[in-house]
C-alpha cells in the first residue's frame, strides 16, 4: 500500500496483505479484528494517512492479487473515496469484500485498460497495459497537479504474451516524454540478470509435456496459480478436448467463474468442484477410468488441505497407479514454511510411484533486463523502488545508477510507515 499525496490530497495505491504474516498467522485473518490484524502484520499500518489529516481522494488497485487487495475488507471503507480498477480486478475486489465483513461501503468503479478516469481536484488517472500473472494488470499513471507519479506493482514486458497485449511500450515512451515526476516501480526479481521468458514459451514446454504424459498413458494431474487464467486456458488448449477436464477447489472455482463472467475463459466443457462430495465424486471417475480425465487441481505449494494434499494423503476413493503424471505449471515460493510443505508433497506422490514434472511456469515479474527497459522508456526524475526486501531494493538501487541516478538524490530506499518528501 503506497500513497502519493500533493497539498495534502492523496492517492492511495493498492491495499494489499503480507502473504508471509497471513500464512503464519494463527487463524484466518478475514476473521480477525482490523486491530488484530494490524497486530499480526498481514495488512498496511495506514494510522499516518489519518494523523497528517490527508484528504484521500482515491484508491487505485493495479490487479487482482491478494498481495494487492487482500487488505481492502479491513481498510478501505474507512476512507471515504472510490476503488478505482480494471473489471477483473474489480470481481476479485468484490469476492474479498462477500468473504469479510460488509464494512466496505466504496464505490467501485471499473476503467478499462487504456482508459482515464478523473478524480477531480487535479487527479487524473490513466490506466496502460502491462503484463503480470492475473487477467487486466495495468500500470496507474497519476497525473497530478505537481507531475505524474507512475506506479507499476507487479510488472513485466512479455513480448509473445498468450492472451493480453504487449505491455504499450509506444505509450510508456510517449508518457516519458510528457515527463513523469515519480516512479514507484516493484522489484521482486530485479536482483535476476536477463529477461523474463514469454509465456508462449511456457505454452510450448506445456503442451509437450501434456502430449508425452497421454502418450505414456495413466493418470495426469496438473496444478498452477488460480488466478493466472491465460495458463488455464493453455492447459485446456494443449488438452485440445483429448480428455475431459476437472478444475478441484475452492480458489479454482472462484478465480475462474470471475474470469468466466468477463468471457476470459470458456468453463463450457470444464466440470468445476469444490466443495468434498463435488470432489469425491470426480475423483472416483478418476479412478475408475484415468485416461478419461486431465484433472486441474489446487495446492501447488504443498499447502496442507488444498486438494493435491488429499489426493495424495488418500482422502478420496482414489488410488494412484504406477506412473501417474503430476504437472507443476508453477514455481514453489522461497519460504520455510512452503519449502517444507511441497517438501511432503513430493515425498508422497513420488512415495505412490507419481511422475513429476516440476517448474512448467514463468514468472509475472520482471527481471533487471525488463526493469532497465521501463526506466529508458520513463525516464522518471525520481524512482522510488518498493515491494520487496532490503535486497530486492538495493538490487534496484544498483540497476538505478548503472542508469544514472544516485542514491538519495533521485533514487531513495523507503520503507514501511516511512514518508518520502519530494520538493
Ligand atoms: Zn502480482
């Protein structure tokens, strides 16, 4: 959660959780007090916005992930503005608002990608394509009464994208032209050399793996991030109506019904279960006839309840033969707990003779490469890296003066609670 403010009115940029304190807190926290969660440090410490007396004027939200709108429940209805966002994002927005309490009153208004919308009092928004990992990501450029601030969390160009466009380089050049005073970039992988790889390329690696998995014959699974529709859709374009599909679980159901409801993916020939009667029946069908069905499942992260979990653990009328399939269409997050989760995971499946097929994925981050390319095409007058780790923003910091910048002069190493003065 970033806020710009200029003559103490403001913007405020995404309001999003801290996925590490959310997975190690004890209980669900869209069951948690807003105070309790402020406690455990899953959601943004705001208390600043409402000492310095700010005016806020609007709230922008840059795509659907929960690392960007899990906090909204707690926070958002106390500031009286609209959420501002792409149609996506706004039905993953109002499936976080259904799953909380009803104390979030904004109004939520849908911009497309390409399009403006005018906060008034000198706050002009304008919303450009960028490629990420979920449905309608864009880049918020604010123009404001002291120059624009461009605000890019997540980001990345891909240049052979599978649905969306190319991130509009053409426009990013022409807004470095009409000058940009600040850019808030995020930095996940900037500390990586090189580029990020297309997903046509993953499109590629998928559909041969899927290929050699029915030729071998046996069961195959396959799970990947719920919210990334274009993978789904490619997992069921190399499936190309071979075996009928399965989508198992809750986050699946959730993410693709929202896509569906915007035409992004055709659920038509797709059965979608969730809830363990739903489940226990497909899973039968599995096993009564494997070859017939490519089943689409959550928990890729190992995370204990989530569906791969109970396949493996024996929680279903199935049994694994010899020379299954298991598809990773994902990356295992660097974390302990999540290492140690997909850790187990493995040992099970390959425990029932399962073959595994890990890391059939991209990132939706960019790399230093990437990076470097969104700096020559904006050339800010101040960058402000954020969203990430001290070395995350250092790595960005190096990127930055290999640019010609300098450390606290026009690039500045922030950090939580922290205000950044711009003359
Ligand atoms: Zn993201």
């Amino acid at each position: 959660m970033t806020a710009v403010e200029v003559d103490g009115k403001a913007v405020i940029f995404d309001i999003g959780f801290e996925m590490e304190e959310v997975i190690a807190a004890d209980e669900d926290v869209s069951d948690m007090t807003t105070n309790q969660a402020l406690d455990t440090g899953a959601i943004p410490r705001d208390a600043q916005l409402f000492d310095n007396d700010v005016n806020v004027v609007g709230i922008v939200i840059g795509h659907g992930h929960l690392d960007h709108v899990g906090a909204i429940p707690k926070l958002a209805g106390s500031y009286s503005a609209p959420i501002v966002c792409t149609p996506y994002t706004a039905e993953v927005v109002e499936m976080q608002i259904d799953d909380d309490r009803k104390n979030v009153s904004n109004e939520i208004v849908r911009v497309s990608k390409g399009e403006t919308f005018d906060f008034g009092q000198g706050f002009e928004l304008e919303f450009v394509d960028v490629n990420h990992s979920i449905p309608q990501t864009v880049l918020s450029i604010l123009d404001t009464p002291d120059g624009k601030a461009v605000y890019g969390n997540d980001m990345k160009i891909d240049r052979n994208p599978v649905e969306e466009k190319t991130t509009n380089i053409e426009r990013l050049e022409e807004i470095g032209d009409e000058g940009v005073k600040t850019m808030i970039p995020g930095t996940t992988r900037v500390g990586e050399d090189g580029r990020t790889r297309s997903e046509q390329a993953v499109a590629v690696e998928l559909e041969d793996v899927l290929k050699s998995c029915y030729q071998a014959g046996g069961a195959v699974f396959i799970s990947t991030f719920s919210s990334q529709i274009a993978r789904l859709n490619t997992i069921l374009e190399a499936n190309g109506g071979k075996r009928k599909v399965a989508f198992l679980g809750r986050s699946l159901k959730e993410y693709a019904h929202a896509a569906e409801q915007l035409d992004l993916i055709d659920l038509s020939q797709v059965e979608v279960a969730s809830y363990y009667d739903e489940c226990e029946d497909v899973m039968r069908r599995v096993d009564n006839n494997p070859e017939e069905y490519l089943v689409v499942a959550t928990g890729h992260q190992g995370e204990p309840g989530a569906q791969l979990d109970k396949i493996a653990s024996g929680q279903y009328p199935f049994d694994f033969e010899k020379g299954d399939h298991m598809i990773f269409s994902s990356h295992v997050i660097p974390t302990p707990p999540t290492e140690a989760n997909r850790y187990q995971l493995d040992k099970k499946l390959k425990s029932q003779g399962v073959r595994i097929y890990e890391d059939i994925h991209t990132s939706g981050h960019a790399r230093k490469e990437d990076h470097r390319e969104f700096i020559k095409l904006l050339r800010p007058e101040n960058i402000v890296p954020s969203h990430g780790g001290i070395h995350q923003l250092g790595d960005y910091v190096e990127l930055a003066r290999e640019e010609g910048y300098e450390l606290n002069k026009d690039v500045f190493i922030s950090s939580n609670m922290a205000t950044l003065e711009l003359d």
